[in-house]
C-alpha cells in the first residue's frame, strides 16, 4: 500500500501555512499504508475543530460527526463491523472538554479503537480560546488575566483508569510519531495518543521550538507494562515525557464481549433476524 | 358482573410486584381476560403504589377509577386510595390496615399472621393471592401449578411454603366468603386463555426483533428503561448489542455510528434524556442516517413525575433539534401498534434516511392486557443499503432526494458524511448552491413520506355528529368510554402516525357538529399541530395532566359534560 492511495486530488486545506496538523496528516498516511490498510477498511471519526477537518484531506470512509462526539459513533462503527479499523481523531478541545466524558468512560470500555488527539494547548477554529490542556497563566481574548484551571492531564487520566495503551507523541518528530502510531493502530483496545503540535495562528507559547525544549524521550529500558511507573513519567512537568506511558495486554477489547463479535467477526449488516427463535418468544408470553 | 377490579396498594418494597405477576398468570390460566397497570412513586422503599388488575371474560384493556375488591398491604394504602372507594368496595387487609371512615364492607384478615405460621412474613403476598384465588372461584390446582411454577428457581423448601401459603390464604378465605356472604360471580371462562400477555415495553421490544434491531444503546431513565432491559435479556438469542452509555448524547451518536456501519440501532429515553439527543438527531437529519427513537413520556418540565405518565413531549419531538429535516412519529395506540409500528420504524426509517420516533408513554410503557396474535407474516424486512462501486457518492442527487446508501466494508466506495453541508461526495462545502440542492434534497423526502402516512382510524357510523379525537395510549380509554355512553351519533377518530398527519383529517373534523381533543397534556398539543396542519381549531378539549392517565369514568364525564347529558 502506498500512501499516495490515501490522497486526494484537489484539495483546499483550511489550515494556516507551518500548523502542525500537517506533518500529522502526512505521518497518518504514511503509518496507514505502511500498516497496509486499505481506505476501504478505514474508517476516521472526528468530531469539529481544525484537527476535526483531518477525513477532510484524507481518501477514506469517514464520520465527520458532532463537536466531542467522535467516540462514541466509532465505538460503534467497531461494534458493528469489527473488521474495519476505526479511528477516533480531534483536537484537545473536542477530545478533553466537550467529549470529555466519552473520553473517560471509552477507556473504562476499551473498544478495539484509536484515538489520536492533536494537541495544542489552544482552541483553532473559534480563534484563541483556552483549551482543556492550556497552561496556567495562558492569556486569550477570555482568560485575559491568564488561565487559572489546571490544566487536564489526559496521560495520568488514562493510566489512572488502566487504560491499556496510553502514549505521547509530538507532530515534528515524523519518525517516532510513526512509531508510535503503528503500535497504537496495532493494538487491541483502546489506545491513546496524545499529539503535541504548535498551533501558529493563537498560541505564541507553546511554539515548535517550545516543544523541542521541553520534551524529552523516555528512554529504552523504560518498562510500560509498569502502571505505578507510568503514572510517574505522567505528572512530570517540567519536561513532557514523549513515547509509550503504559500499556496493559491484559484487557481484554470492548467487542470480545459479544457473541458476534467474537465468533466469526460476523459484521451486524449480515445478520439475519431469527424469526423461529421471535415466534418462540412470542410463544413464551401466551 | 361483566368484570372485576382489583386494586392492591401497599408500599415499594412490599412485593406488590410478585402478586401482580403470580396472579395475573392465575388469572390467565384460569381462562380470564385481563389488564393490569400501576402508578408508583419514584423511590424504592416506603410511600404507596398501587396496581390494578381488570378481569373478564370479554377483552378489556382500560383502567378504571372503579375497585370491587381493595387488597391493602399497609395502613397508609387506605388514604393513598380513598378516593376511588365506594360503597361497594370490599376491602380485605390486616385489621390496623382497613381503617376508613367510608361505609365499605371491610373484612379483616390475618395475612402475616397466617404467613408468619407458615414459616415467615415473607410469604404475605402468595397469602393474598390465594384469598383473591378463592374470591374468584378459581380451581385450587391452578392456584398450586402455577405457584410451583412461578418460584421454579427457588429453593425447594420456599417452592412448598409458598404453595402452602397460597392454599392457606385460599382455604381459610373460603369459609370467610360463604360466612360473609360475599358474590363476585364472574361468568366462568370456557378455556385456557392462550391470548399472548405482554405490557407496552414488550411489545416494543418484540417490534425492534422484528425490526431487525440489532444495536441498542441507551442511559436508564423511567419509564422507558423497560425496552433496554427487554433487549438486553434477549440479546444473546437475536445477536443483539446492547450497551449502557454513560449519557445520552453517548448513546444516540453510538447508534447513528452503527446505522452508518450497517446495523439497525435505535435508543429507548424520556424528555429529559431525548432532550440530550437532540443535537445528535439534528446529526442524523445532516447526514441522513436512519435512526429509531422510543420516547416514553412522563410529566415534566425537567424531572417532573419521574414515574407517572403524560403525553407532554408532542411538540418537543417534534420541534426538537436545530435545522430543518423530516421526521416521522408514531405514536402506537394498542400493544398490536407496539409491535407493529416499531417493526415499521425501523424500515421506513432505513427506506427514508431519517429519524423514525415511537412516541408511547408511563401509562402504555406498564400496562399488561392479552392480544391475539402477532402475525410474524406481517413483517417486511429487508434491508436498504447497497453495495457501493468505486465512484460511489453518498449524497448522489437523484430525483426523489434519497441517494442509495452505502455503509463501509461493502463494496468498492467510500462513505463520507459530514455533520457540515457537504458535496454529493460528503464532503465540506460552502458552495451556495450546492447548499440549496442539499436542503432540498433532504426537504423532498417530506413527499416522499407523505405516501406512506397511516390513516387515523375511525370508531362507530360514518354520519357521526360528535367526533371524538385521540392520539398514541388514550385508545382503549376513549373506546371503553363511548362504548358506555353508546349514543350512535359519536364516532372515534385515532391518531397512531402523529407526524405528518394524514391528508383526510380535515375532512373528518368538517363532518362533525362538535369534535372534541382528549389528550393527557395541559395545553393540547395535538389541538395545535392539527390546526396548523390543517387551520381546523378543536375548541373542546378533555386534558389531563396530573400524572396519571384518564379512568373510563372521567372520560364519560367529560364528554356528557360537553355534548349534554341528554343526547
């Protein structure tokens, strides 16, 4: 698979010159075919946000839903055609705050999804605003004396909650996101990735050089099977730890749950309706 | 007598539950007709809910204020009930539980007492229902078949005392009725009742079986919460997911998600959850995922009457969420409706790409009667969406407004949708004119439904002067009512699709001298959707909104109150 088969002819990309979405973009392509997925099993569900515009700019099935939304319809999407590989993606916004909850109880399920999430301290498409992950002190056109809530922490959320993949990536390392990415997309269950990316139009702080400065790799032996560990790595904050946090193989997915699912992988558009086994349970109320 | 009322009351937690579902099969078995329903507060322990249960040997199917026989369970059930007491009513309790000053005949019976000699207070209940057994006459066996039947799961031990203490309540009531006197004769049933006994949430959950409903994920909210738990108990035989989302909004974007993958989802809620949906209904107005929404309706604004009934959400069905897009909404009047119109939801919502809502309420949700048969024939299933070929367009614009829908992993084609306006391709568009073909597209579906509407039905002569109007759960209410009143010159019209209404409406207003609106809501919510449908006003409205459904008896009232006592 080559990631040319993910382009698409003419397109007019809604995202300022330099921001981040774009190497994040060319690295989804890049993992995607290197992983041979084709865009016939594909499926991208984002919610709204300038990250949310990604299926935008990708040959793929899609689900551009609702703002915060994107999880809940790809759980689904999963649910009910488990031979497709579904992917949750948005900003940090849309992930953290609108869809925050989905967020927390996704990882409670741990459907058979990725969810990557562009983050870059800030709200794009409404222009400025404070996100979920903005550091305190942030100045926008509403937090004028600076952000006082503490910023969410969506890495010690997870492991909190035994998520069972849980890593930190960054948008100009293309190499190691990729990595990262394919172990992620591999994975089966709910598996976070957390995309630090500049936005260059509303946040003059947290810029590409920033992120250079203050993250750092964890390092080879580092052991992510280690939740007491990862949690550690997680509440640092002077440098941002980037790689995989944690990872738990004991879970098992969301879909094994169900007796569709984990017989045959039979998708729900194939099933028939029993009506033998209907009549018998209209039998039962006589 | 034509029928017999029962009314048990006593406090959540006493087990009021168990004698309903052990002698409503007595009863049954015995050969009877009959129709039960409660109304309960909404707590788990103390206060009084009460539970009637009609039996004929005639088909009935509506509650009555009316209570032959008043089984109390605690000293507050007298009170709770007092207005529905009369002259005639046998009240049967522990002595400190009959105490009224109304002139009833009271008979004071040791139930826990006799239980308690059984073994335990606990078995109370089954000691009931064998008084009431013996009341009606019913053969001894019975009463002992079906008990054994009923605790089947129990241990052996509980299995014979509450045998034992079904045949203690029956024998020594015996002696009390020929010592008191006391004659409900009922005329005796020739067999066995094999009528099929379901409540309103069964029948809706049989109707998304037969839907092929295949994914159902909800957030538990009385009293709609009966549907998911009927599909949840019957996921494993139908290949069924049913999933508890964390909120609303989790479980109606879940089930548009799996629309769009190929499956066959719907929600079950009530106001204040639907009223979290609404976003992602206008999300399926966008994209045109078919959907299925069962909204049982009890009093609000915001919590209301948790657990009693209304039909209040009419209009926030209807008018709920942003943007222009067509919806249907049924509004089933029978339990026949419930499984029927549910099963049609989920075609016509699959045929048409839009939400499909089945508007029931408390009253329909927790009321049991037996129904003939649900004929399996009747069933038209088969499946919508296509195979789609490489340059498959989601949002092809063809005539008619429905662009053949595909889903991922089937076929060559991509399936794009977005919540933006979007291309034929679904992609983002700010393009005005493309803006304008798509609103239209998704406009023109309104003709196309506009085909398919269910005609009201009309009860009694054709040259009516007096034409009585209803919609979803009030239909037995209003025919056991006009069969009392029985004046030829009153007909019944019914209303079970209550959005878009049917073409004829306004000619069977115009037909008649004085039509009259009966619905369970303060401001006549269906008054005005017809008189903007149609520019006919219903000034004679009968409306309810206390919480509980109308009795046959109100109903009567109300109605000589408007056209005359003298007819």
């Amino acid at each position: 698979m080559n990631a040319d088969s993910f382009n698409l002819n003419s397109i007019d990309i809604a995202w300022c010159p330099g921001c981040g979405n774009y190497s994040i973009l060319k690295i989804m392509k890049q993992t995607l075919s290197e992983l041979n997925i084709s865009p016939t099993e594909l499926v991208l569900v984002s919610g709204i946000g300038q990250a949310a515009k990604i299926p935008q700019y990708f040959k793929t099935n899609y689900f551009n839903g609702l703002h915060g939304r994107a999880i809940p319809p790809a759980t689904a999407i999963k649910l009910s055609n488990p031979n497709l590989t579904v992917i949750a993606e948005s900003g940090d916004g849309d992930m953290y705050g609108e869809g925050g909850n989905h967020f927390i109880h996704a990882i409670r399920r741990n459907p058979d999804i990725t969810n990557i999430i562009h983050n870059n301290m800030v709200y794009g498409l409404t222009k400025g605003q404070a996100s979920p992950t903005s550091k305190i002190g942030f100045k926008t056109p509403v937090q004028i004396n600076g952000v006082v809530l503490e910023p969410f922490n969506p890495i010690s959320t997870a492991i909190a909650l035994d998520a069972s993949f849980v890593a930190r990536a960054f948008s100009g390392d293309i190499k190691e996101t990729k990595n990262i990415l394919k172990k992620a997309i591999k994975h089966k269950g709910f598996s976070i990735v957390d995309i630090l990316q500049p936005c260059v139009s509303f946040n003059n702080i947290n810029t590409y050089d920033w992120f250079k400065e203050n993250t750092y790799y964890l390092n080879s032996k580092y052991d992510s099977s280690n939740r007491i560990e990862g949690f550690k790595k997680s509440i640092e904050n002077k440098k941002l730890p980037l790689g995989i946090f944690y990872i738990n193989k004991k879970r098992k997915s969301f879909e094994q749950n169900f007796k569709i699912n984990q017989d045959k992988k039979i998708p729900l558009f194939k099933n028939e309706l029993k009506i033998s086994s209907l009549s018998k349970l209209i039998k039962s109320k006589r | 007598m034509e029928d017999l009322s029962i009314v048990l009351c006593g406090e959540a937690g006493q087990g009021i539950q168990t004698v309903e579902k052990l002698f409503t099969r007595i009863i049954k078995k015995a050969g009877f007709n009959l129709f039960s329903t409660k109304e309960y507060m909404s707590r788990v322990r103390g206060g009084s809910n009460s539970t009637e249960i009609r039996i004929s040997t005639k088909s009935v199917s509506a509650y009555i204020d009316r209570i032959d026989i008043l089984i109390t369970l605690n000293g507050d059930a007298i009170q709770h009930i007092q207005k529905r007491i009369l002259k005639n009513t046998l009240i049967i309790g522990e002595e400190k539980n009959i105490k009224t000053k109304k002139n009833s005949k009271k008979i004071a019976f040791p139930i826990a007492k006799t239980a308690e000699e059984i073994g335990s207070k606990i078995y109370s209940n089954t000691v009931a229902v064998g008084i009431l057994s013996s009341i009606l006459g019913i053969n001894k066996k019975i009463l002992k078949d079906v008990t054994k039947e009923y605790f089947q799961n129990k241990k052996r031990d509980i299995i014979n005392k509450n045998i034992k203490a079904a045949e203690k309540g029956y024998d020594l009531f015996k002696d009390l009725i020929e010592k008191e006197k006391i004659n409900f004769k009922l005329n005796k049933p020739k067999s066995e009742n094999d009528n099929i006994l379901l409540n309103g949430a069964e029948s809706i959950g049989l109707g998304a079986i037969a839907g092929g409903c295949n994914f159902i994920s909800s957030y538990p909210m009385s009293p709609s919460t009966g549907v998911l738990t009927f599909l949840s108990k019957n996921s494993q035989d139908f290949n069924i997911i049913a999933e508890q989302a964390e909120d609303e909004i989790s479980a109606i974007n879940m089930v548009i998600g799996a629309w769009y993958a190929g499956a066959r989802g719907m929600v079950t809620t009530s106001g204040g959850g639907y009223a979290l949906m609404t976003e992602g209904i206008s999300l399926a107005g966008m994209i045109e995922s078919p959907v299925v929404i069962h909204l049982a309706q009890r009093p609000a604004p915001a919590t209301g009457l948790p657990t009693r009934t209304e039909q209040g959400d009419l209009e926030h069905a209807l008018y709920s969420s942003h943007g222009e897009f067509p919806k249907i909404l049924f509004a089933p009047a029978t339990l026949e409706d419930g499984f029927y119109l549910t099963q049609k939801a989920f075609d016509i919502a699959d045929k048409y790409q839009i939400p499909v809502y089945i508007l029931t309420d408390q009253y329909f949700i927790d009321s049991f009667y037996g129904i003939k048969d649900l004929d399996l024939n009747k069933i038209r299933k088969k499946n919508h969406f296509i195979k789609t070929t490489k340059n498959y367009k989601r949002y092809k614009l063809i005539k008619n407004g429905i662009s053949p829908r595909g889903i991922p992993g089937y076929g060559s084609g991509l399936i794009c949708v977005d919540s933006d306006e979007h291309d034929e391709s679904g992609r983002i568009t700010e393009d005005m004119e493309i803006r304008n073909k798509m609103v239209e597209k998704r406009l023109k579906k309104f003709s196309e439904i506009q085909k398919e509407i269910i005609p009201p039905e009309l009860i009694g002569k054709k040259d009516y002067k007096y034409l009585i109007i209803g919609w979803g759960s009030n239909y037995h209410l209003i025919k056991e009512a006009i069969v009392n009143i029985d004046d030829e010159k009153i007909a019944h019209l019914h209303f079970r699709q209550v959005f878009p209404i049917h073409e004829d409406t306004l000619k069977f207003l115009k037909k008649a001298d004085k039509a009259i609106m009966i619905e369970n809501n303060a401001t006549s919510q269906f008054s005005k959707l017809i008189r903007q449908q149609t520019g006919y006003e219903i000034k004679n409205r009968i409306l309810q909104y206390n919480g509980l459904p109308f009795s046959v008896e109100t109903l009567i009232k109300e109605i000589k109150k408007i056209i005359g006592d003298k007819l």
